[in-house]
C-alpha cells in the first residue's frame, strides 16, 4: 500500500501582541531621547580655540603620574566614556589615576587651514603641560587611540616634556598597509589625485562626507545594525547599548582641509611617517627618538586599523621596554566593552610605580 506524505509546511502561529510590542520598541529606541553621554565626572582645566581639555579626578589617587589622552579627529571621544561600568575613563579614576582628555571640539570653518602639525605642536605641547602643572607631576602617560595615537606617537618623538610611557591603541603607523580595495588604492596613489579641490570647495570637510569614507571602508551598505535591532528590541540592555553606539557611529565631525590634504598626501600616498619623511613645523618627525616605555595594542578583527599598519611602530622606536598586544576585539569594541580597560590596570599600574 502506497503512504502519501504530506509535503505541505506548517507556519508557526503569528503572535500578534507580541510582534506589535517589538515592532513598538524598534521605533522607539529610533526616535525616543537620545542618551546622555560622558558619564564620568569631569571638569574643563584649560581649553584653546575649539579644543578642550578635561580633568577626571579619582576618588582616590593611587598613582602619582597622571594619564594624558588623546583622540581622533573624526568623531567625539565619547566611546571612551561609553557607558557606567565599560568606560575606559571610569576605569583609569577607579584604579586610582588623575586623567586628562584632550577635546578637539568641533572645528569650523575658519579652521580650514589647520594641519596636522598645528595640531600636534601648537595644541598637544600646551595641553601637557597645563595637565602636569595641574596634577604637580614631573612625568605623564600618554595614550592615544586609532589616530590619536598616531598624534601621540608623532608628539612623543618630538616632545620635551617627560613622558615615562606610551600608549596606543588601533594605531595607523604604516599606511602603506590598506584596508582599501586593491583599484582604490592605486588610483589614490598612482593617479594625479589631491584633495584640493574638495578643500577648496568646503573649505572643512563635512562630516556627512567623512562617515562617508569610513562607510566605503567598513560598512558600504549600513541596514544591518537596524535589522539586529529589530530582532532584539524587546532586550532594553541591548536597546540600551545598541543607542549608545548608534549615535556614537553617526557623530562624525568635520575634518579641517589642511589636515584632511596631509592625511591623504603625506600618509596615505607617501607613507612619510615610517620613512621619517614627515615634519612638524620644520622638524623631522623620527618615531627612532621615542623611548617611553611602550604598549601597542591591536584587535584582530579590526576592519579600519589592521594590525600591519600597527606593528611596525615595534621596531621604529628605540623603547627598551616594549610590548605588543593583540585581542580579540574590533576597532571600536575594545574601547566600548571595556576590554582596554583590564589591559591598562595590568600594564600600565606595573609602570606607573
């Protein structure tokens, strides 16, 4: 006898209420009140132009050589003080440090000219200063992330203010190592391309356009991030979070002309930093020159800041003490879930006695 078998599928029942409670969610994690940010009490100590410097002070100083950072210029340092309980700023005040953020602010128009080298000699030299006559230290840590660290590897081969150690987190060094598709690449630095006539044109690049170069590097097509959302809107955490970094991720800030040309010209097309090429106001910049103690930590599946652009910084300097670590993390997630921070307590409280 011949068994017929059924081969039509059987839909799980919709769960109207249910779907109407998620759907709900979705659209108000969207449009609701955005969250605050920079959770860490802090206080301005000194501040020029659109850049400012602010002061975290621990409940209970345990450690007399304060912590100096420093941030990109493409966004707001907020990620590193992302959210109660994973923020790298908690974390230095609660292990007992003074800390010091150097704020680039917003820059306007009247920026356009500004270049790197007006921001590494004429902003970070004074910023320094001020935190040390402010926490009455002779020696400061330095610590820079993406390409703050660039910037603090950069003042750290010029600086004549004591720096005892050198931290840089997801750091370009060597630009010669791309993350741009293979035809990008060679057109940018092959081709006759420059970026003047942009800069000519907006005078500060937009943020809009700066998301926009990221966007064509990391995440071309940017629905994924509302698609997870979504699927996990009833998890408040999660909802939490996921704003969090929504609005961290869309706050791009403009980028002044003059840095905007150098970054793709000096860095990006001639690779001037590792050949010891590239000058602040007629200086040499020789990374050779660095003998902080230092600390380069990369993350594994960093899509922006391949660990090849870091490693290199290894062998440039002439540090005797030098260590290289990379995590599992990505660019953004080792500074947002707090992994940074358990690598800090270790390695920078061992050189901090």
């Amino acid at each position: 006898m011949a068994t017929k078998t059924s081969n039509q599928t059987v839909l799980p029942a919709f769960n109207y209420e249910k779907e109407l409670e998620r759907w709900t969610a979705f659209a108000n994690a969207i449009m609701g009140p955005e969250l605050g940010a920079n959770h860490t009490p802090r206080k301005q100590v000194w501040a020029k132009n659109k850049a400012t410097l602010w002061h975290y002070a621990p409940a209970e100083k345990k450690y007399d050589i304060p912590v100096f950072m420093i941030y990109s210029l493409f966004n707001r340092p907020s990620i590193l003080d992302f959210a109660p309980g994973s923020s790298v700023m908690e974390g230095l005040v609660n292990n007992g440090y003074d800390v010091y953020l150097l704020d680039w602010g917003i820059a306007g128009y009247e920026d356009k000219d500004m270049t790197i080298e007006d921001y590494i000699a004429d902003y970070i030299p004074k910023a320094v200063k001020r935190a040390l006559r402010h926490s009455r230290t002779e020696e400061v840590s330095v610590i820079g992330y993406c390409l703050g660290g660039t910037f603090a590897a950069m003042y750290a081969a010029i600086a004549e203010e004591p720096i005892r150690n050198l931290i840089v987190a997801t750091v370009p060094i060597d630009f010669s190592v791309s993350v741009l598709p293979d035809k990008w690449e060679q057109e940018l630095k092959e081709s006759g391309y420059n970026a003047d006539r942009l800069i000519e044109v907006f005078g500060v690049i937009p943020p809009a356009y700066v998301e926009a170069m990221f966007r064509s590097v990391t995440a071309p097509i940017y629905n994924s991030p509302y698609v997870t959302l979504l699927t996990r809107a009833n998890d408040e955490r999660f909802v939490e979070k996921w704003k969090r970094m929504n609005k961290w991720n869309s706050g791009h800030v403009p980028l002044t002309g003059g840095a905007f040309r150098q970054m793709t010209t000096d860095f990006f097309k001639e690779n001037k930093l590792v050949k010891g090429e590239f000058t602040i106001h007629g200086q040499k910049v020789d990374l050779g020159k660095i003998t902080a103690n230092l600390l380069v930590v990369s993350s594994k599946n960093d899509t922006l800041i391949p660990e090849g652009q870091s490693l290199p910084l290894m062998e440039l300097v002439s540090s005797e003490d030098k260590t290289y670590l990379s995590v599992e993390a990505g660019h953004v997630s080792l500074a947002m879930t707090g992994k940074l921070n358990g690598i800090l307590e270790d390695w920078l409280g061992e050189h901090s006695k």
